[in-house]
C-alpha cells in the first residue's frame, strides 16, 4: 500500500522531468504548518540554487507540470519557492479505509530485509542492573521490535560482562567472606557485598590483591572449585536479571556472555598478527591505525604482556561469530557514549580484516536525577532496576486505586504494572537518544502531557466507546459483511464500506493516521523511536480533538459509522505504535 507520501513523491519526479529538470531535486516532507498544506517540497529552492534562477519562478514551472487528479488540490507555490499540497478530503477518506481493512495499518515491509543482530542490555553478572541499563535496554528492544515488524530477520544478543577481573575478588570472597545464611535471603545482595568488601580490601592489602588475582587465573586455568563457583555466581545473577525482563516484557534470542568467546580469542590475536593488523609492540600485541587521523594516536591492545585478553579481543570474536556463525548483515550496538572510541576501534579492525556488514554504534545519553546529576541513591549508589520498576507500579496501583477503586485486584495489578513499566519506557523513548533527561516520578506518570498514561487513557477512551456502543456498533448496514468474520478473528471491528470525513477535526484525524506508514520505516534512519513516540502523541491529540468536537454514538448515519470507523482506527494505530515501543495498553484505567 503506498502512502500520501509516496504518491506525492511521484507526481513530483514526473513533472520535474516533464519541466526538463533532475527528478530526485530536493525533498518532498509533511508541511511544517499546516495551515499551507499537508506536504512540502523544497525542489525549486535548490535547483534554483544551482542553475543561479529564480526559485519562485521556477516553482512555477514545476506546478504547471504537475496533475494533481483526485489526490490533492493543484499545488501553491509559497514562501521563497516551496511548493505546498493539499490532500483532497475524499482521497483522505479512500486511504483511511484502505488502512482500516489492513492489518498492517499501511506499514509495507521493506523489499530487501536483512539479519540483523541487535546488542543491548548487556548486564555485568554478580551485579545487580542498575538504572544506567534502562536506556540500551529500552531502546535496544524498541529498535528489535520495528526492524523485524518492518520484515528484517532479527537476532537480539544480550553480551553479559561474565568474564573478567572482578570474578578473582568474587572468588576470594566467596571462599572467605561468604555468609551463606545472608546468600540464602538475598542472593545477589551477598553476592555484591563480599565483592565490594574484597575490593576494599585488596586496595590497601597487597597479599589480599595477589590473592585475587591467583584465584582468576585458576579460573582461567578451569579449575574445578573456582569454575563451581563462577557458574553459581552466572547462575544467581541470570534469575535477577530475568526477573527484570519480566517486568519489562523484554526477551533474548541470545545471552552470550564474554565467557562464550573465551576459547576463541588465542585464534582472534593469531589472525591479526598473521594478517598483519596486529603487530608485537614492547611484550603486547596491539593494533595501530597510522592510516586514520582520528585513530592515528589511539593503538589498541589485544593481548597484554602476560599473555592476558581483554574486552576489546572479545568484542572482535564477537564480530567473527556474528558475520561467520549467525551470517548477520548488519550488527548495531545499543552501548552508552562513553564506549564511541571502542567502538572506532573494533570497526576499523573489521573492515581492515575484510568484514562486510554494516556496523552500527547506537549512542545514547544519561539519566538524571532532580538535581540534575546521574541518578543515585541518597547513599550514592546507583539506583537497582528492579526496585526502581516496582516503585512505577506501586505508584501507578496508588493512583489507579483513587480513580477506580471498584476495579478487581487482579485487574488493578495487571493495569498497574501497564501503566508503571510504560511510563519508564516512554519517558525514555520519547527523547532523542542522546539527550539526557531528569527523572520525573510526577512527569512521567501524569495523565497530561507527552506521557504514556496520557496514550494508554486515549486507547481507554476509545474502547469505552465500543462498550457503551455494544451491538449497536456494528448494527448498520454500512459494515462490510465479508469481512466481519476475518475481523472478529483477528480482533479488529468489521468495516464499513464507506467513510464520510465533513468536520475538520474528523479530517486531521484521518490524515494523522494515514502518516502512520510514512513515520514508522523512519525510525530506523538515524534509530530514533522518539519520532514513533512524538506522533503517537499527536494521533492522541488529534482524537482528542475530535471526540470533543464530532459526537460519536449520539450522531445520525452515516456520520456515526464513519466516526466509528477513526475510532478503532484511533484505537489500533495507538495499540500498534505503543507495542512497536514496547508499551502495552488496558482496556481500563
């Protein structure tokens, strides 16, 4: 199904090259106001610039060629040289209902999809997630859910920290500082206490320090008593973190740790020597990059002098198995800022070993406290995730309880942890990525404003609709009989065969919702699911508008069927857009 877009886009390479001019000219975008249109182009503005000739004339010769037909009104040159089109009223109305019988809502998929491995999340094991982990995860899982929605083949990798220095003071105090009836109450939490106290320790002990570090290399050795350990350690953490993802509906397709690749990375340092990528440099092997400016001072080590690996040796047989094991086209890295130069790094290398597929950093900024600081604990620790996530639902439950308190128990935990987990998600998502945003307990969940609950009381709205409408709804002989079955299975309303769009607000609605195929397939350009997120806020907005101004169920066919028909679409572009973030919807608030 092409959209508006799409169509537009056409019309206006065929009259440029019907004009004499180049046909991929400029831009054709949704009007910046509405008040002069519903797209734009900016085509005449930048030919004009190039052929040194008057933009507004030249608009106009642009115009002349155009047919507009039944989709738009003949086009207006405005401005310095834009050209603005008007969707036609019945053009809207055909494209609505092509939208209301589809279960797609418009979204084509792309013609050529590819694999796609998507790392995000990544926890470090005897640790507990903190707040830091919402952004990669939150975002890593949106981003899954559109490209493979949109037709990709999509693997989610969660790379857990379970390797590594820390598991030689995990070890040693396990073996002496381990209270195992504290272990019994809370796993996790003892599991981080005789870290911390073995880390305290080893700063001012030298004995206790090369203590931990004999008991690492027995693990790397695989001893038997040390391997137990680090496996009950892998263990307890996984049932914390899978805890989480519960809460935040968020699965794995994969969950290799840094320990997966460990007998693979003698061969990763061989390979860069043989190749010639990687050079012995004073006891280590490292790779330099004489040939990028912005890299030229920033060698990499891969092996230490005593023959140790770090995590950049595991990243590059990450990449290995990702391109040769699971044949991915494309890898994104959902990872903080901090790690931009790592990333340079592991990319140049690939590309110098001959590696292919598209390698993506996906950046994204900090979350802040109220005084506007990364977000701790009044003790300064960081803020566990979990707790964080049982605090959205408490106090969603607690507002739930005052605007609805005839609601069934169940009902008001299973609304609660919707409206709770979607507020934290959203509240995130609705920013671009790499702004940092305070953490707005009030902000976050208010019914007001560009929120989650103020989305999911929309969708509520609506349903309440079709429930006060019962049979009525779909008593009219207005509704496609053909379809009623599919529509019934699938859980859509049936129908009806015609749409009547007379008042303005039915008619903004209706085009908002046909931009739902244009925005989605956007999000991926530059991984922005804040752009999904902002227009779901103004399809909200726009129903608003029209419920206040278009009664539903009180007004006269064919007006009520039509009306009926924007709000399930209402209903379903919300329900859809919000899923495609990760966020669920009730049917009650």
């Amino acid at each position: 199904m092409q959209t508006f877009q799409s169509l537009l886009a056409k019309k206006l390479s065929d009259a440029l090259r019907a004009a004499g001019l180049p046909a991929a000219a400029g831009e054709l975008t949704p009007a910046s106001d509405p008040r002069f249109g519903d797209y734009q182009t900016n085509a005449a503005l930048v030919l004009a610039k190039q052929r040194g000739e008057n933009p507004r004339v030249l608009a106009a010769k642009i115009v002349a060629q155009i047919e507009a037909g039944d989709l738009c009104e003949s086009p207006a040159v405005a401005g310095a040289g834009f050209i603005n089109f008007t969707l036609r009223p019945g053009a809207v109305a055909e494209k609505t209902m092509e939208l209301s019988r589809g279960g797609r809502l418009g979204v084509a998929e792309v013609k050529s999809s590819r694999r796609i491995v998507i790392d995000f999340g990544s926890p470090n094991v005897a640790k507990p997630m903190h707040v830091g982990h919402i952004r990669s995860t939150v975002l890593g899982d949106a981003l899954a859910r559109i490209a493979q929605f949109l037709g990709h083949e999509v693997i989610r990798d969660n790379h857990l920290g379970d390797w590594g220095t820390q598991f030689g003071m995990v070890i040693y105090g396990w073996k002496n500082l381990l209270d195992r009836q504290a272990l019994q109450r809370n796993l996790l939490a003892e599991i981080v206490r005789i870290y911390k106290e073995t880390n305290q320790q080893a700063a001012s002990d030298p004995k206790i320090r090369e203590a931990c570090r004999q008991e690492l290399i027995k693990l790397q050795a695989d001893d038997r008593e040390n391997v137990d350990i680090w496996k009950q350690c892998v263990a307890f953490s996984m049932q914390d973190f899978e805890r989480v993802y519960k809460l935040l509906d968020v699965h794995y397709d994969l969950q290799c740790g840094e320990s997966f690749y460990h007998d693979r990375l003698p061969d990763v340092v061989e390979r860069l020597l043989k190749s010639g990528v990687g050079e012995i440099s004073e006891g280590a092997v490292v790779v330099f990059f004489r040939d990028n400016p912005e890299l030229a001072d920033k060698p990499l080590i891969v092996r230490k002098r005593d023959g140790g690996f770090n995590y950049a040796t595991t990243d590059l047989a990450t990449v290995d198995y990702r391109i040769n094991d699971l044949k991915a086209d494309a890898i994104w890295y959902v990872v903080g800022a901090p790690q931009i130069l790592h990333f340079r790094q592991i990319f140049d290398i690939a590309r110098r070993e001959g590696y292919t597929a598209d390698l993506r950093h996906i950046t994204f900024g900090s979350i802040l406290g109220e005084d506007r600081k990364l977000m701790k604990t009044r003790s300064g620790e960081n803020v566990p995730l979990r707790d964080l996530l049982e605090e959205a639902c408490k106090r969603a439950r607690k507002i739930i309880e005052e605007k609805n308190p005839h609601l069934s128990e169940d009902e008001k935990t299973d609304i609660a942890q919707k409206i709770g987990i979607g507020a934290v998600k959203y509240a995130d998502l609705s920013q671009y990525r790499m702004t940092d945003y305070v953490f707005s307990w009030d902000k976050m969940l208010s019914l007001q404003g560009n929120t989650a609950p103020y989305l999911q009381n929309a969708y509520v709205r609506i349903r309440s609709i079709f429930r006060k409408a019962g049979e009525s709804a779909i008593a009219t002989p207005l509704w496609d009989v053909d379809t009623q079955a599919d529509h019934e299975e699938t859980g859509h309303r049936p129908v009806a065969t015609t749409l009547t769009l007379a008042d303005s607000a039915e008619i903004n609605l209706a085009k908002r919702m046909c931009q739902f195929a244009e925005i989605v397939p956007q999000v991926l350009n530059d991984f922005r699911p804040n752009i999904l997120a902002n227009y779901l806020f103004e399809v909200a907005n726009s129903f608003h508008t029209f419920y206040e101004a278009c009664p539903v169920l009180k007004s006269e066919e064919p007006a009520r069927s039509s009306r009926l028909i924007l709000c399930d679409l209402a209903a379903r572009v919300l329900k859809q857009g919000l899923d495609l973030l990760g966020i669920k919807v009730p049917e009650k608030m």
